[in-house]
C-alpha cells in the first residue's frame, strides 16, 4: 500500500533519489511517449517527495509513491493540453489573408521611423486619436504632435516614394 509505513531504517534522500531517477524516468517515458516531459515530471515528483521526505521514506513503498505522483502529474498535464487544444480548435481563426503589398510597404517604412515618430503616426492614422488626445497621452504640447506628425508623413511618403520606384525598375 503506498501510504502505508514502514519500520525498517530510513534511506538518504540522495541515495533513493541517484537509484531511482532513471528507472522511474523509463517508466514514466513509456507512459508520456516524450522524454524531456518524463524527466520534468519525474524530477516534480521527486521535489514532491523531498518536500515530505520525513514521511516517505517511511512509506512501505517510497517508490511507488513516486511513481504515483509522478503519473498523476502526467495525467493532469495530459489533461491541461488536451482542454488547451480543444479551446484552441473551436476558437482557432480558418483563414487568414496574406497583409498586402501596400501593408507590407508601409510597416516596413514606419520600422524606419524614430520611435516619438512612429507613435504619433499610428496613434493619429491607425488609433483615431486626435491631435488634441495624442497631446494629453504624450504629454507634449499640441505643436510639437503637430510638427512631429508632419515630420513622419514626411518621411513615409518618402519612403513608399522610394520602394515603390525601386520595385518598379525591377
């Protein structure tokens, strides 16, 4: 029984730990089909028995117990990914487009951009912000958004101008 005690000298937590990783690990390996997952759980199963230690090493079965805990950690984890994979099936999107040339262009040219730059760009044209609101979250004054807005337009036009002349000669 594994819960069961028994009386015979207790054993150092090392040595049961060095003489029955391995094996334990095998088992656990033939039960999970990954090895990497096995000695994770093994070695959580052991961090479990080494937290109680003073308790299983009076156990009849030491071993056993391990084992035990071991499987239980298997199966729960067996379980977690198996709801994960469900909900990810049932909420997973079929399709989706490929970003357009234009998209591709213009995230390129705003990578480009100094970071003041890039925010208020996508904060006015793709955040709907207005000048005004952009002012308050940066905490900048209305000019400098003004400015600093004027200055990015600048710059993407630029270089879209200067991609798309570099893929038309192509």
């Amino acid at each position: 029984m594994l819960g069961s005690v028994d009386r015979s000298p207790p054993e150092s937590f090392e040595s049961f730990y060095r003489s029955r990783f391995h094996a334990l690990t095998l088992q656990i390996y033939a039960f999970t089909g990954d090895l990497g997952d096995a000695q994770d759980l093994v070695q959580e199963a052991f961090c479990r028995a080494y937290a109680r230690w003073n308790a299983v090493q009076h156990y009849e079965d030491p071993v056993a117990w391990v084992r035990r805990v071991a499987w239980n950690l298997a199966t729960s984890r067996w379980r977690r990914l198996r709801t994960a994979a469900s909900f990810l099936q049932s909420h997973r999107v079929q399709h989706v487009a490929a970003p357009s040339a234009d998209r591709v262009d213009l995230t390129w040219a705003l990578k480009q951009l100094p970071g003041a730059q890039r925010r208020i760009f996508v904060l006015f044209h793709i955040a709907d912000l207005s000048l005004q609101e952009i002012a308050e979250q940066e905490q900048v004054a209305l000019g400098t958004v003004k400015s600093t807005l004027s200055r990015a337009r600048a710059a993407v036009a630029r270089m879209l101008s200067e991609q798309q002349e570099g893929s038309s000669r192509v």
